[in-house]
C-alpha cells in the first residue's frame, strides 16, 4: 500500500490566497526546496526594531533521531553559519523555552516568463517557507550530526574529505540552532506564459510580441585552487558530482517550462 | 572633485557584528544587489502570527521624482507581483500613516568556498537588507513608472517591446508597493578559504584536503517559444542581452575568487 504524502497544517498564516494553485503544503517538496537552497532567508521578531530581522543563512533539514528519515518525514531544520550573537541569544531567552518563533524562506528561479503584456509577466519560481521555533543544540552528538549534515550539503562527502572531527575550539566557537517546524508552504510556478482572452485573440500582437520562457538555472563553473592547496587535480567526488549537477539543473529548468 | 559616496546610518538593527569587515552600508552596492535579483524576500510582522510573514516578490530601486537618478543616489523601493491582499491590507493600515514596516532581502551565491575544515567552509556571496516603510502607489504616473520599471528588470527595454499601456483593467487589479527606505547594509563574501593556522602548517592535511572555491553563476538558456508565440525568430534586444549578461554573470564568480 502506499504511503500518504505527508502535508503541513494550512495555517491563517502560512496560505497565501492569490495564486492558491500554484501552493503546496507537501512535506517532500518543501524540503526539497529548502535543501538545494545554498543560501537561506531566517527572519525573525526584533524585539527592539519595528522592522523583522532578516539573516542569511545556511541550513538543511534532517532527523537526528532517524537519520535515514527521507525527504517526505517529518525532520528538523538545522542552521549553522554567520549566526550573529543576536539569534542566538534571543534562542536561548528561558522566557520562550519553545525557542525563537523564526520564518525560514527559500527560492529557487527556473525562469523568465514572457507574455504579451507587462502584467503577464512573471518567473517560473519553486519557493519554500517554514515556520519554527528555534533552540541551540547542546548535545555534542547532535551538534556533531548537524555540522556534517550541512558541511555535506554544500558537497556531498565532503565531511569525510576534510580534517575531521571539529576539535574543542572548533564545537566551542560554533552554534548550531535546530528548528522544530511547525508548518509550511511552498508556491510553485512553472510553465509557459498565459495572457488575457482579448490579447491572445489579437493576431497582430502575437505577430509582433514574442512570449514564451527563458530557462534559468545555476551553474558551477570550473573549481580554482585555493593558494595553500596541495592536491594535485580536483578529487572525483566533486568534480564528478558538479558535473552530475550542473546536468541536473539545467534539464530542471526545461522541466519547469511545463504546466505542473 | 568626486561626490562623496552615500552610505545608509548605521542602526543597531541593521548591523550584523560577526564578520563585520565583510559589511557595507554603501547605497551604490546595496542597491545593484537588490535590483540584480529575480525574486526578493519580503518580510514584515503579522499581528496575528508569532512568526514573521515572508512573502517572495520583484521589486526594483528607482526614483519617480528623477528618474534618471544612479543606483548611489537615494532611491526607493517599488514592489510588484504576488502581492497578497494581506500586504496590501497592511500596508492601507490608517494606524499605521507611515507605512507597513517591511525587511527586504536579496542574496546572490557567488562561489562554494572548500577549505582544510568543516568549519572553514563558506559561501562567496553578496546579501543585501533593506528596511523601510510601504505604501499603496496610487498616482497613475508613478504607478505606470513602477510598472516600467518592474518589466524592463525582467528584460531591459521589455516594456516598449510589449502591449501598452496597461488598461484600466489591469491599473485596477495591479497593486504596486512603495517602500521609503530607513536603512540598508550589505554582507559580502568573496576571496579564497581561510583555514586556522594549525592545518594551514600541517602538510600531510594540505596535500590530502583539496581546497579553493567552485564559482557558482546563473545562466540563462536558449528562450524557448511559447504556444500562441507568432514571432519568427528570438528578438535581438532579447538575445544580445541574454548572451552578454551570461558572460557577465561568469565573470563576476571569477571576479569574486579574489579578496576585496
């Protein structure tokens, strides 16, 4: 029997109601998107600021407790790199033990989409939300789990191929936040460009207009060597994943000119 | 004599205090970063949720009272395009004269920076925030400004190319934000890793960990035609701007391998 696709609660504040159809609230899908986001937005409440903090970070999501939990579980979200002392004293405030209510947002563009009017204009867009309460790990164990999961997040293996474990210094000066989601959503956009009847009916226009979507991906180019490097060719593993990527990106890109 | 370059004040929300030599409060760079982005993350405070709304728009710096103004000059920011009803029922609020207090965020990835530690990974990127006060635009010329701006950022001249003026109908169910900007900064990574000085002296470690950076770019693909399309062939406006920016787009990755 199959499984149920597992969803997130449709709360007041995490349903968009314009575009609803493009909207998702699909555990798989919206960890995906916030997984092949190398950068992600955190944004959370300053208390001292009319205005959200908004921080960029790195982050994955896992399952410390099920580390072979796949994509379409229920995990955590893990953040880690230019944590400013902010966020982090604000998580370990022992006035909200839930932890730091955080929005975590991340985007992916597949697209430029070109009709025939400026206000049919749009992307082809994957973009992802969740909300959450965040905590710092203190558990070396978990900590441990945290900093490989994302270090393998920017390569894969990567943790293995480099000087491991952290030392004393190295878990001592890092923070690691882990964020129980407590719901998501993503919006999607993909396919061509769609017009008002009355444009698409003018021959005249659409002889003189093009429309139609310009494919946008990401691309890693070449890896330079740093100025201390001592291996003499780029490793196997990278190389051959960039490579793997690359491909993958752009047939991602042509995939998303079509209606989902 | 050079005119001075204009910075944003320094406010204690808009500071970050790690890594701050990698910050800036230049109009010029905060700016190019904003308007080089597909997709901004808009981030304002919902009354009725503990957690921030973030809500993924295009948006453009520019100025309708000079609006032959550079991206140094002090400007505003105009936001279009998946406006919830909730952003624009805020941003009315009469509570609220001055506006709905919003945080913009836009991230560029530049490069995956592979150094001797998990903890010495990082990205090259550039990241700006912007802070500032929305209002519903509803003067016609300023909104039909906006709505220039907005398109010709998708692609330059696009607007000319296309059917316009909006009609009423489309003046009626188009909403443009303006944002009267308090404050920015911009965080910029570039350069090759940094490793601690201990694996930095370790030549077993430097010989067996390949370090340098794996520049990252986005590139645009052939436009691919859509199904009502009447036009022979890409335009050239289209393709010689598509062509150029990809070559500037690699570019800048390379550019940013070196230290600023």
């Amino acid at each position: 029997m199959p499984r149920q696709e597992l969803e997130y609660p449709s709360e007041p504040f995490s349903t968009g109601n314009r575009y609803s159809g493009r909207g998702s609230h699909a555990l798989e899908t919206i960890h995906r998107i916030v997984n092949t986001s190398p950068l992600l937005h955190v944004a959370f409440n300053d208390p001292n600021s009319p205005f959200p903090a908004v921080l960029p970070m790195i982050g994955q999501t896992g399952s410390f407790e099920r580390p072979s939990a796949d994509l379409g579980d229920v995990l955590e979200l893990y953040l880690h790199g230019y944590v400013s002392s902010r966020i982090i004293n604000l998580a370990r405030n022992p006035a909200t033990p839930k932890g730091l209510p955080l929005t975590i947002s991340a985007s992916h563009v597949d697209g430029l989409v070109l009709a025939l009017t400026p206000n049919s204009h749009s992307l082809n867009y994957r973009s992802a939300i969740l909300f959450g309460h965040a905590t710092v790990v203190t558990s070396v164990p978990e900590k441990l789990y945290a900093m490989q999961l994302i270090t393998d997040a920017i390569v894969p293996s990567r943790w293995e191929h480099t000087r491991v474990p952290p030392n004393a210094a190295e878990m001592q000066s890092t923070s690691v936040l882990r964020v129980t989601i407590a719901t998501g959503s993503a919006k999607i956009r993909s396919g061509m460009p769609h017009d008002e009847r009355g444009d698409m009916e003018d021959e005249e226009l659409k002889g003189r207009v093009w429309t139609g979507v310009v494919p946008v991906h990401t691309v890693m180019g070449e890896p330079v060597a740093g100025p201390y490097n001592g291996v003499g060719s780029v490793p196997e593993y990278l190389e051959r994943w960039r490579v793997e990527e690359n491909k993958e990106a752009e047939a991602l890109a042509m995939e998303q000119l079509k209606e989902k």
